[in-house]
C-alpha cells in the first residue's frame, strides 16, 4: 500500500548500485523520489524539487555530500530540510562531522531496509510536525500584529475624538453653569448663550457620529476620502464647535476665508478634526479678553490653501518647539483657564496634514501668542508637498 505519496526524497549516491537499491527500498516504503549522482547534480535537484528529505551519501568524487549539502542549505528556503547522511564510514568523527554539516541523522553502508525506512519514518513526521509547528507560531505572530494594529487603532479613535470634544465640551458644560449661576444675565444673552449651545452640541454629535460612522465600515485611520468642499463651511463648522468655549472664556472667536467661494478637496472629516485641534488648543492657551482668528487664502498661483489659526496667548517655549508634533503625550500644560491637559494633540494635526500632501508648522512667541499654518494643495491628488 502505498501510503507516503505526500512526501519528495532526494538520493544521492555515486554508484549506481546503490541508488537501486535505495530507490526499491524507498518504492516499497511508498515514497515518491529523485536521484543524483553526484554532489552538483544534487544542489539542482533540490533547488527545483524543494525535497521533503535527503539521504546523501558522503563519499562522492569532485563535490562529497558534507559540501553538497552545506551549499543546499545556503539556498533560502532549503535551510530546513532534513538531511541523513549515508557512508560505509562507522568512525565516531565521521558521524559528528555528518551531525556539523546539518544532519539530522546517520545510516551506515550496507543499510538495512527496516532501519532505513524507520529512520526516514521518524524524520520526515518530525517534519511534517516542525511544519505545522512553524504554520501555527506565524499565526500567532499574525494575529498578534493584527490585534496590535487595532489596539492601536482604538487608541488613536479614542485619543482624537476625546481631545476634540473635551474643550468644546467644557465650553458647553461652563454655560450651563453660567446661565444657572447667574441671575444678572439678560434675555438675549441667555437666548444667545442657548443658540451657541444647542450648535456647538450638534456639531460635536455631527463629529463623533462621522469617526464612529467611518469606524464601523473598518476604515484605515490613514485613509482618505476626499470631496469637493467649501472651504467656509468646514471653518464655520470648526468655529461653532468652539464657540461655546470661546464665549466662557470671554475670548474673540473669529474667521476669514478669501475668496469667499473658496473650494478644497479634501477629506473633511479629517480636516476638521485638525482644525478643531488647533482652535481648540488655541483657546486652551489664550487667556481671557484675546483673540483667537482662523483664516484661509490661495497661495502660490492659486495652487495651494494657506491656513493659519492665530492666538494672542501664552506662546510655545523653545524647548517644545523642535519635537512639537512628535507625540501629543509628551508634554502636559494645563491651560490659561485652569483646564486639564495631556497634551497638545499635534501628532494628529500632522499625520491628517501629511495625509494630504500637506504641511504644518508652527511660529510662535512667548507671552505675545501663536500661529500655526497648514498648507494644502488644492488638488491633493495631483500636488506633492
């Protein structure tokens, strides 16, 4: 019965006789084979076979089987076959040079058909079983990588949709408490107090229900997809996000777009979620009675937007100023309002920036404030940076 069709053997032997008599052996055991007659002709064979086992005899003439092998294993991908040496040979040297070169095991001349096909049995399941072996380690490796990258990914989602609704919110939150705190407030300032509310509210829900929307179809947090806005109504919609914290804090909130019909193709979502980083860390760090302006014109020809979002607050030290986009957890300042911080978030700004063959810096004084400028072509798919 022939049972071992699943499994390639390599003899290699320089006299005839023997390779007959290893081939009968082996056609008896149900072993599919080649031969070689010679060292060199064996190194092709197993190139071009990629053999699950070599029985190589030691004593060839130009290339002998310890050198023959030693190149076989050289090869990528033939590193691991299993290699029992054949010799008349029966001195122990000899044996420990056969285990130097590679070999897994060592079968004296003349050879015994048990012992031969017992010996091949044996390593040939011992690599059948290295196999699957191997098969289930790179699973896991897999899968490890892969649940690394959603890890990271989930905290890249939570870390960008917490730092973008955190000053908004506590705008929102802070004119609640105003409006309830105070009783000198007049009518049409709690109407006005109200309308900032209810569209800063939405514009955080609009935000979150956008990630959490492109999350669920599985989308990469580098991916684009890119439309044909007004530039005006993504600035707006960033300003009205941010207007509940601006009114708290009794700080200028303002933009201008010129020309008024200014269009971009971007990806809006991430556009203004690092706008909002800006303004939001903008407000964070400009106390109260400043300004805070965001504005956007053409540049170069028509051929790229040029956006600056400007602060008259605290400014950037120069010891921050190098690595500034790095990582948003590298540095921790707590904002002119007392507000908590664990950073500036402007790894994000940049990856989204970059993202559009954009680029993003930063001018900035101490105590006179900050401006940080983003340039994106107008055609992000046909510009370079």
């Amino acid at each position: 019965m022939r049972r071992n069709r699943d499994s390639l053997i390599l003899i290699v032997d320089d006299t005839k006789l023997n390779l007959k008599l290893l081939s009968h052996v082996l056609d008896n055991g149900g072993y599919d084979h080649i031969e070689a007659q010679n060292g060199r002709e064996a190194i092709q064979l197993a190139k071009e076979h990629q053999p699950d086992l070599i029985l190589m005899d030691i004593m060839m003439p130009e290339l002998d089987g310890f050198e023959a092998v030693k190149r076989i294993k050289s090869e990528e991908g033939l590193e691991d076959i299993p290699v029992i040496f054949l010799s008349a040979l029966t001195e122990t040297d000899d044996k420990i040079q056969a285990f130097k070169y590679g070999g897994v095991d060592y079968i004296t001349k003349p050879f015994q058909k048990e012992e031969t096909l017992a010996r091949i049995d044996t390593h040939l399941k011992i690599r059948k079983l290295q196999n699957e072996l191997n098969e289930r380690i790179q699973i896991l490796k897999d899968r490890e990588i892969e649940l690394s990258r959603l890890n990271k990914k989930k905290d890249d989602l939570v870390r960008m949709v917490s730092h973008d609704i955190k000053n908004p919110l506590t705008g929102i939150i802070g004119l609640v408490k105003l409006m309830r705190d105070t009783d000198e407030l007049s009518s049409d300032d709690r109407k006005h107090m109200l309308s900032v509310i209810e569209n800063s509210g939405n514009n955080l829900l609009n935000m979150v229900k956008e990630v959490l929307d492109r999350e669920s179809k599985k989308e990469e947090p580098e991916s684009l997809e890119l439309k044909n806005v007004e530039f005006r109504d993504v600035i707006e919609q960033v300003v009205s996000m941010n207007k509940a914290k601006s009114t708290l804090k009794n700080i200028e909130l303002t933009y201008n777009v010129e020309p008024d019909d200014l269009q971009l193709e971007v990806d809006r979502n991430k556009i203004e979620i690092a706008l909002n980083n800006l303004v939001s860390n903008a407000l964070k760090f400009t106390p109260s009675k400043g300004d805070v302006t965001v504005s956007a014109h053409l540049t170069d020809n028509d051929q790229y937007v040029l956006i600056e979002v400007k602060d008259t607050g605290i400014g950037i030290p120069e010891s921050m100023k190098n690595d500034l986009f790095e990582s948003d957890l590298k540095y921790s300042r707590d904002g002119t309002g007392g507000e908590a911080g664990t950073g500036l978030g402007l790894d994000i700004v940049q990856l989204y920036v970059n993202r559009h063959n954009g680029n993003v810096w930063v001018e900035s004084e101490e105590d006179i404030g900050t401006s940080f400028f983003i340039k994106l072509p107008v055609d992000t798919t046909n510009k370079a940076q």
